[in-house]
C-alpha cells in the first residue's frame, strides 16, 4: 500500500482529512519534538487506527508532506506519485 493510499483510508475510516488531524495534533500540543509512540498512542486510543495507519499520520504531524523519493516511480506496490503527500481529502485531489 503506499503512503497515500494509507493517509486515504485514514480518511475513509475517520472522515477526517490528514490536514484536520495535523490540526487536532497540534490543538493537543503535539509536533515535529513529540514522540512518535505518543502520538501513535493518541491515534490508536481515540480514532481505532491500526499501527501502519496511524504511523502514516505521526509522519504528516512531526514532518510535513513530503516523503522520501524511495518509492516514487517505481512499480511496487509501496508507489507513491510523488514526494508530496496530498493532505486536504481524497475528494479534492487535483
């Protein structure tokens, strides 16, 4: 599954955007110095994600949008588009 598609079934699971969870991440103090396990924590706790999908949204919350080059253009499964992830809900993508 790539990193899209796992931000994506967030959202489908959720109904919250990756752009409302960095939201909610930072209303509760949460940011780039914080902890992955504790936001994963908070993830698991409060919205029932598994580990790979919450994971997914600590990337977004402590790092931004973009993602390593690894697997942009290749044919594996794991393929994203392109560095940037898109945050604001599969409904809106371009």
């Amino acid at each position: 599954m790539s990193f899209q598609a796992y931000l994506d079934n967030v959202e489908k699971k959720t109904g919250l955007t990756p752009r409302q969870f960095i939201g909610l991440a930072h209303e509760k103090g949460f940011g780039s110095d914080t902890k992955s396990g504790e936001i994963a924590t908070w993830l698991k706790t409060e919205y029932e994600l598994g580990h790979g999908h919450a994971m997914a949204l600590v990337h977004v919350i402590r790092n931004g949008p973009t993602i390593s080059e690894k697997h942009v253009g290749t044919d594996g499964v794991h393929r994203d588009e392109s560095v940037e992830l898109w945050l604001d809900g599969a409904a809106t993508k371009p």
